[in-house]
C-alpha cells in the first residue's frame, strides 16, 4: 500500500473519533427535543419527563462542546505531521 493511501487512511480515522463525538451529542439532543415534544413517551410523570429532556439536551450541547474542542485538536495534529 501506498504511503499516500495510509496517510488518507489514517487522517479519517482520526477524524471518524470526533464525528462519532458530533453524532452522540445530536442524538441527545434529538431524544430531549423528543422528550419535549411528547412528554407522555417515558413515564407518566410529567416533571420527570420535562427533567430528561432537558438533562439530556444541556448534555447532548455538552458533548457537541467537547467535539468541536477534540476537532480542532486532531485537525491541528494532521496539520503538524502533513498527511
């Protein structure tokens, strides 16, 4: 294999690590829009719904947060070693 094919390789596998960040935090996201929108979907509590909807879109933006701080790492890491 060539050095060019495993330096291509290599840089999306880096960059699959914050893409799986970037899904996660969207899908937290999603799920508390959810909870928001049909509070009766979890448990009959209506507080409690109301309190994982939000708890899991403050975590989901949270996580997106910690995504686009670790993209920015690898993307500057890619740029130091020029793959």
């Amino acid at each position: 294999m060539k050095e060019s094919t495993q330096n291509i390789i290599y840089k999306w596998t880096l960059r699959a690590n914050y893409i799986y960040i970037f899904l996660a935090g969207a899908g937290l996201v999603s799920f508390g829009l959810d909870t928001l929108i049909e509070p009766g979907k979890l448990t009959d509590r209506e507080e409690l719904n109301y309190l994982m909807g939000f708890g899991s879109i403050l975590f989901g933006f949270i996580i997106i947060i910690i995504g686009f701080y670790r993209k920015n790492e690898v993307e500057k890491y890619i740029l130091q070693q020029k793959l």
